[in-house]
C-alpha cells in the first residue's frame, strides 16, 4: 500500500521515532548493567528479587515496567500527533488531492503506525532478553508455584509474554489514534494514552470488584501472569484479547467516524479559540474517572482468602523444602509434612486487594510418630493487588536472611524470604 509506505518513511524521518529505537535497544542493557553494579532488587515487581539470579527475571521486570509506562509512551508519540500534524501543518488538502483517498490515508496512517508499535515492542523484549542473559544469564527461574524451570521451559514463557503485550499496546496506539484525530491537537493526542494509562493505574488502587478492572486496557497487560501459575490459568487470557479488539475497534471505528465527516474542501478552519471546550473536556473526564471509581465494586471480588490461601500454601510448601535442601537440612522422604494456612486481611477485611497477613502453621510429624515434630507459626505480610498478584514478605526471625549460603559455599537468595505468586481471579 503506497500510502502506508509514505507514512512509515515519514515516521522514520522523524527523530522521536529514533530516540525510541535507541531507548527500546539500549534500555535494557543500561538497566542490566546497573542492577549487576548494585546489590538492591526491585523487589516489589514481581520476580524482582531474583534479576540477580536468573537473567529471564531481569527481562520480565522491563515488561512489567513497559507494561506502566513504556507502551502507553511508544503509542503516544508515533500516533498523537499522526493526523493532528496535517491540522497544524494544513496540509490535508494537499494530501487528498494527490490521487489519495481519505480511506486510503487514513488506513496508511493507521497501520505506519500500529506496525511500527509493534515492532518496537519486539525490539523492546529481544533487547531485554539479550541483555538479562548477557549480564547475568540463562539461569533456572522459580515460578508462582515454587517450581524451578529449566532455562528453556522459562525463555519460551517469557517469549510468550512478551507477544501476549502486543495486542493491549496496538489497542493503546489506536486509542491515540482517535485522540488526535477528534481533538486536532498534537499534545492532547501523545498525552492521551500516557493519561489513561495514568487513571488505569490509580483505579487499580481502589474497588474491589473485577468488572471496570477487567474492561480496562492495562488489565491486558496482565494476561501473562498465568502462565507461570500451576496449574497454568487462561481465563484473564482470552478476556483480555476481546477486550483488547473491542478497544481497538472501537478507537479505529470512532477516529474514522469523526474523520469522514469533516469538510476538508471548505476554507481552512481557524484554531478553535475560547475557554469553554476545555474546560467541558475536562469536566466530562472528571465525570467519568469519578464514574468508573465508584463502578470499581461491581461486579465480582476475585481476590477471596480461599483463592489466597490455595495459592500461597502449596508455594510456601515447596520453597520451604527448597530452603532446606539449600542448607543442607533436607526434610525426611517419610516425614509427613503439613502446613495449615489461615490468612486474613487487614482492618477486618475479608476479601478484595490490599494488606494481608497470612500465618503458616508448619506441622512436621515423623515416620511412626502420632504427634508432630515441630509446630512452627510463620507469618506473612501479604500485598495483593486487583489482578490477584501478590507479593508475601516474611522477616528474617521467621525465616532467616534474604541472602543465605548453601551447601557449596554461595550465596544465594533465600527462596522464603519474598514469595510472588497470582491467582486466577476470574
């Protein structure tokens, strides 16, 4: 399609589109490079504390970040200002009349950019891959249920988590798409996506129900969690990918609806001038972000202390057994090894994210005994966030340092120290 063509040359030409290319190549191994230089882990992403241990937790921390911020950022600048340009410029008419129809533009336009997007998002999770194996390496990776995955089990499901981001970030580029063509105005049009991004985050932090969560566009970017579950779950999965084509549908179907309509033979229009299309863009928003808070209880509580406890119990289970065999102190092959969790939220909340606490009680009884061993209470301060991961910390005079030295004289990192794990919370 020879619009397309010209609309990719002019993004190349462009020098936000390669800045973003050095920032998507050279981000990473710059974070690499200073998380080897230091001893602290950015602990609270998930699989932050191993980005020392295994290079693959190094790539899926970029992924949680470009998941925030990176993406929304990438589809605001190739596409915000995509159509509002040729506003400013006053060059449509020139365009449309150089044997270009306005479908043929607008489709060019659209898919320069949404291809574009993408390919940066490729190039974004090939660098950090490169980069966390490169400085670190292609070490085993412990997922959600405390199992340790060989190194190629792992690169295929951080492969995989990588493309399931695509479609959320395509739906945000089309969503930017449609900011710059109904507002006309290039700032509005690269800030858009990077504000809804803004509001989806502060949404998360309130609500308890999974409705207006699941329905939002960042909620996507979450889809991967369950692939380091056991049993795996793929339910916020296929969610996900209709909410993310409703979305782009939608933004596509709206800019093209606003777009044919407009005269383009006419005399140029002359800025829209005045204080009073603000100010009721604004007040609509409010409106709405005010809407979408209250609605955040609708629906469903995916984050129950039964889904908590069945998550967390048989992880705990598993690094404790994995603790042991680090030190030294393997538990008994006929030992009966039972744990009885109790976990309850804060400030008597039985359900939804926020703070928790979850006690382990650790029963050891011992081949012909009839009463246990040890009955050891452990707790845990649990963090769960909406989409149902969670975050247990537990302090060293329950379960020993964050760093420990095994049987072969290294240090390692005490798998009990900070447990990551997600729930299904559909």
């Amino acid at each position: 399609m020879s619009a397309a063509r010209t609309e990719r040359r002019k993004l190349v030409a462009q020098l936000p589109l390669r800045l973003l290319i050095v920032l998507c190549v050279l981000g990473p191994l710059v974070f690499a490079v200073l998380l080897k230089a230091q001893s602290g882990t950015p602990s609270d992403a998930l699989f932050g504390v191993w980005v020392h241990t295994s290079g693959y937790a190094v790539s899926l921390v970029v992924l949680g970040f470009a998941a925030n911020w990176g993406f929304p950022i990438i589809a605001g600048v190739l596409a915000g200002d995509l159509f509002a340009g040729e506003d400013r410029q006053g060059t449509w008419k020139t365009i449309l009349i150089r044997s270009r129809t306005l479908e043929e533009v607008f489709a060019g336009k659209a898919l320069a950019a949404i291809g574009f997007a993408v390919a940066l998002g490729v190039t974004l999770g090939l660098a950090s891959l490169v980069a966390g194996l490169s400085v670190v390496g292609a070490h085993p990776l412990l997922d959600f249920a405390g199992r340790e995955l060989a190194p190629v089990h792992v690169l295929a499901l951080v492969a995989l988590s990588w493309l399931i981001c695509l479609p959320p970030l395509v739906a945000y580029t089309s969503l930017a798409i449609l900011f710059s063509v109904a507002s006309r105005n290039g700032i509005i049009g690269v800030l858009g996506p990077i504000l809804v991004a803004l509001v989806t985050q502060l949404l998360d932090l309130i609500g308890r129900g999974i409705w207006v969560h699941t329905l939002l566009i960042g909620s996507a970017f979450d889809a991967w969690h369950g692939l380091f579950a056991s049993p795996a779950f793929f339910g916020p999965l296929l969610v996900s990918e209709v909410v993310c084509l409703a979305w782009i549908a939608g933004s596509l179907g709206g800019a093209w609806w606003i777009l044919e309509r407009r005269d383009f033979t006419g005399a140029a229009e002359s800025p829209r001038e005045g204080w009073q299309a603000p100010v009721r863009i604004a007040l609509g928003a409010t409106a709405l972000i005010a809407f979408l808070a209250f609605a955040s209880n609708w629906g469903p509580v995916g984050v129950t202390a039964r889904r908590l406890t069945a998550s967390l119990a048989p992880e705990f289970r598993r690094l404790t057994s994995l603790q042991q065999d680090l030190l030294g102190h393997p538990i008994p092959a006929d030992a009966r090894y039972r744990i009885l969790p109790v976990c309850s939220g804060r400030a008597a909340k039985r359900e939804g994210p926020g703070d928790w606490t979850c006690t382990m009680n650790v029963y050891v009884i011992l081949a012909g005994d009839t009463q246990p061993l040890t009955d050891t209470p452990i707790s845990y301060d649990v963090s769960v966030e909406y989409n149902g991961c969670y975050k247990a910390t537990s302090p060293p005079a329950y379960v020993g340092q964050a760093d420990i030295q095994d049987t072969r004289g290294q240090i390692v990192v005490n798998p009990l120290v900070t447990i990551y794990g997600c729930l299904d919370i559909l």
